[in-house]
C-alpha cells in the first residue's frame, strides 16, 4: 500500500502496467516479469536539450552573446546587445540560462535572447 511518506514507482518500461515493485535495488513488474534499473531509467526531462535564439545547442561552459537590449528587472539597468556571457550554466525553468554578466553580476537569462559563440 502507497502512502504519503512512500514515494510513487514509476510503471513499467515494458509493459506500462503501474504494479512495479522494489525487488532489491531493481524494480519489478509482477504483469510481464520484467526488471529494471531505476537509476538507469530517469526522467528524459533532466537531459531536455536548450537552444538559443538561432537553434545551435547550449551547454554547461559555453559562451553567448546577448541578441537584444535587457531590461533588468527592479532596475533602471539594461544589459546591452553584443554583451559576452562566458561560463554559462544551463538551469530548469523560465531562465534557463544561469550566469554572471560583467558589470552586472549573477543573473538567469532565456536561451531565445542570446546566440552562442562558435569556437
């Protein structure tokens, strides 16, 4: 029985039924038989992929530049286009982009307003 302190098993990869149980540091499906790793199976939304303004994929280090004017909220500020970002480190979320902006410190940019530095 599942409580609130119990966390959900995912169901099964084969079969999709939603009987899974632990069985040792496996899961197992009591429908098909089937075992699985649950470390091996993580959600494909921890790898979903960013990509900036013009499509080329973002990773963590990578260097941008800035597409278009900024309005830093809560501020008078703006970061300026042309602006280079180095270091970038891709985050979940709305700013997917976390990264220190000379001038202006740390910040969270969208990847749809930066392009990436070839090279």
């Amino acid at each position: 029985m599942n409580d609130s302190l119990t966390p959900a098993l995912p169901p099964c990869p084969a079969c999709s039924s939603p009987y899974a149980y632990e069985s040792g540091a496996l899961l197992s499906c009591p429908e098909c038989g089937h075992e699985w790793d649950p470390a091996a199976s993580a959600p494909e939304e921890d790898k979903a992929v960013v990509r900036d303004a013009v499509g080329n994929v973002l990773t963590d280090g990578d260097s941008v530049t800035v597409i278009k004017d900024l309005k830093i909220k809560g501020s008078s500020q703006v970061v300026k286009v042309g602006t280079k970002v180095t270091n970038i480190t891709l985050t979940h979320g709305d700013h997917d982009i976390d990264c220190k902006i000379p001038g202006f410190g740390q910040m969270g940019l969208k990847s749809q307003f930066v392009k990436k530095i070839s090279g």
